[in-house]
C-alpha cells in the first residue's frame, strides 16, 4: 500500500462493476482506491454471456479491450427449443451491432483487475472492509484490513462506492432492499462437444424447468439448469440420477454424452437467482452499483450489460466533475439514481418476465410459437433482450401481445366453455407475471392506469 490516505473515489469490491467503474474513473484521471477481499482468479457461473448491448457499453466506456484473450466467445442470438421444435432467432446485425460474447467470468474479471492494477493513480488492496466511516450523516471514507495482517486501515474519499455484489454487507445502509430468491442455477460445463447452433445462445423450454446453453471458450459449453424454490436441492447421487432422467431427453442429441458424463463426474455449482429491484436511499459521500443495488433472474444473461450501462452512466457524470469534491459528487450520484432505470429498466423486465412465461405450461407454448412467426414478433423481442432496444412500450406490447396469441391457440385448440376459461386464465397469468415488474421500473401515469384496468 502506498501512504496516501485521502482519494477522490473509494469503491468496496473489484468484481465486474468495481473494477470496471475503477478502470474509467482511472483513465479519467481520477485517484482512485479500490478494496477486494479476494484477487485470484475465480470460478463461477454468473457473468458468462454478455449481451450485445453490454459489448457496445464497454465500447462506449473505452473497455472492450478487456473481451481480448480470453478465447471468448461470439453469439450471434438465439436457438430456441420447445420440445424437439426449435427456431432460430438472430440479434440485429450491421456495423453498428456488436455481437454478444460468452466466456469464463473469471478470466473477463482478470483483465480488469490487471489494467487497474497496471493505472498509477488507482491503488489496488486485497482486503476486507470492516465498515464504512459515517460523520454527520455523510459517508467520508471506510476502514478495512489487509489480507493476511491483523492492521486496521481507513481510507478518506469524497465519494465512496459500494459494489460488494448479491451478498452486500452494506447494502442496507444505503437502500430499502426488497430481495427475493425465486430459484437455483445449477451450472454444469459440457466439453468436446458442440452446440446444434454454433455461435447461439439455447434456451430449452418443455415439461421440465428451463435451462440455457451457451460457448464459453472454445472447448466448452455452459448448461445453467433451472430449480425452482427457496432452498438448493442437494447435491449428492440422487441429484445425479435426477438430472439425468429429468433432462437428457431434452438435451440435443449430440451432446446427450458429455451431458451424462459430466453429471456423472459432479462437480457442479449452484448459484441463486435472486430479484433485488434498484430502492437505493441518497445518503452523502455514498452510492450504490452492480448487484449490490439492483439484480433480476440470470435467465436472459441481461446483469453484465445492466452493470455497464450503470458504470457508463455514474461514470460519465463524476469524470464530468472540475475539482472533485463531496458536494459535486453528492449531486452526480442524485442524477445517476434518478436516471438510471431508462438503461435498465428493459432488461430488468424482460429478465424476470421471460423467466415467469417459460416456466408457464401454457405461456411457453405461446412464447415460443409466437417469436417463431419471424419478422417483427422476432426481431423486435431479440433486440430488447440484446439490450439493444430499451423501449419500454415496446416490450409492454410484445409481453401482452405473447398472452393475446397464446389465447387464440387455445380456442383454436380447445373446445365449449373450456375456450373462454383456458384464454382468460392465460391473460390474467400475463397481467400477474408483468404487473409488478412495470410497478418498480418507475412507470408512467398511462401504464399505471393500464396495469390497472388489466388487473380487474
């Protein structure tokens, strides 16, 4: 550690928000510590695929350098399989569209964390922070320990920025937290063995619980298996035997073996798929970024490009600052709390929206049928979850206009008073699942009144 003790910005947790907020403040030319209690390379199964959207924020953000050497991998949209039936369902294309990316989060987060180490006015601590300092009802800086020394620290800053990820010890100090587990990942690595679609994203949907599949080097597949429920199943043989009789048959034939093989060999990791809507409450000196403030279901791979665009967004208004100080600090981090749903509010929706349809017996089915129309039904939807498209309507339009189609095929489908009562259901399954999504995005007077009228 150096002997400086006061820096213009101190952030809590070199993951993918810290570091890379770190890395633009850094090249800004602003001094800068960050504290991270663990450096060495990890291994997880969250921040695998980042969406086209996210591609173009690290380019906004000067970053997509971080995306070099890690054999990441291009995708190109999505392969769609209901039952044996598949579509195809390709992103926006043309030389303003990047394409998504999928790799080990591990290697991604060690670029990072490398170039932040390589800044001279960034200073880098593997640590622990034991508390933020509080005066006056301000936040003024934090105290932390080194790894491996019993030493306590403190640190001054004008502005301090909490980024300690899903489990935040300091969440609470700065939000009204309202987080919610609907389910568990189970993640499994599939090798030697490729995808039906090259380049694709898959998300199957059937009588079993979701689950997605998508490159993460060259060699290796990602299968993310949904569980639904507040508590991880355990993992022992009887989960083994599980997985194996529950989903073989709907993985692609060609990769049915290395499926088998790799449960059989265990080694799996689970994560939880947690809803934490954004409820941040202003103090002085201090914010909060990435899942510390805000997470939605991992279903749509739509975290990191949520995390890029908060980090474009609070970074471009404090590297605005002229002599950085507490007050003007304070007042970008109001503007960036006031705005920051117009990045994201999309891709939050969209998350916790497509994973309420395609565990739906029904609505899977009129999910997947209406997106394999093509044209708009498609196209549109694609570059919502690419987070290409933020339009907010337009996403309305297509959820509703999904149940309005599933309805159709049910009195195509069913006969006598069952039609009226299978269409109405399915309608309100929508109205319920999207209702209170809208409701924490900071809707309009017109959609309230709309969600309104759906409700009754």
């Amino acid at each position: 550690m150096s002997t400086k003790n006061k820096y213009d910005v101190c952030i809590v947790g070199a993951g993918v928000a810290g570091a890379s907020l770190a890395a633009y403040l850094g090249n800004a030319g602003l001094s800068v510590i960050i504290i991270e209690r663990n450096l060495s390379e990890r291994d997880v199964i969250v921040g695998e695929l980042l969406q086209p959207g996210g591609v173009a924020e690290l380019q906004h953000l000067g970053l997509d350098f971080f995306l070099h050497d890690i054999d990441a991998q291009p995708v190109k949209g999505y392969n769609i399989i209901f039952q044996g039936r598949s579509t195809l369902i390709k992103y926006p294309s043309g030389e303003n569209y990047p394409p998504g990316y999928g790799f080990r989060n591990g290697k991604f987060l060690q670029n990072m964390r490398t170039f932040i180490q390589s800044l001279n006015n960034v200073e880098v601590v593997e640590g622990r922070v034991t508390s933020l300092i509080e005066n006056d009802e301000s936040i003024t800086g934090v105290n932390f320990s080194v790894k491996n020394s019993d030493a306590n620290h403190s640190v001054s800053a004008a502005l301090t920025v909490v980024s300690d990820g899903p489990l935040s010890r300091f969440r609470s100090m700065l939000s009204n937290p309202a987080i919610k587990v609907s389910g568990y990942f189970l993640g499994i690595i599939l090798e030697g063995c490729g995808l039906p679609e090259p380049a694709f994203g898959h998300l199957v949907i059937g009588p079993h619980p979701p689950f997605v599949m998508y490159p993460v080097n060259s060699n290796e597949i990602r299968i993310l298996i949904d569980f639904p429920g507040e508590k991880p199943p355990k993992i022992n043989d009887d989960l083994k035997n599980e997985l194996i009789s529950k989903f073989q048959e709907a993985i692609p034939v060609r990769m049915r073996k290395s499926f088998i093989n790799s449960v059989k060999q265990g080694g799996f990791k689970m994560m939880p798929n947690h809803r934490l809507p954004a409820s941040p409450v202003f103090k002085k000196g201090a914010v909060l970024i990435g899942d510390s403030l805000n997470m939605r279901h991992p279903l749509t791979g739509g975290g990191m490009t949520a995390t890029f665009s908060d980090v474009r967004n609070l970074g471009s208004k404090l590297t605005a600052i002229d002599d950085f100080d507490v007050s003007k600090a304070d007042k970008a981090v109001k503007s960036f709390y006031e705005s920051r749903h117009l990045g994201n509010q999309t891709i939050n929706i969209l998350a916790d929206g497509l994973y309420g349809v395609v565990k739906h017996p029904d609505l899977q089915e009129a999910f997947f049928e209406y997106v394999s129309r093509g044209g708009k039904y498609s196209a549109e939807p694609v570059a919502i979850l690419a987070g290409l498209n933020k339009d907010k309507k337009l996403l309305q339009k297509h959820f509703l206009a999904v149940a309005n189609y599933g309805t159709k095929l049910k009195i195509r489908n069913e006969t006598g008073t069952r039609k009226i009562g299978a269409s109405y259901s399915m309608m309100k399954e929508a109205v319920k699942i999207i209702t209170p999504l809208l409701l924490t995005e900071k809707p309009d007077q017109a959609t309230r009144i709309l969600l309104k009228t759906l409700a009754k």
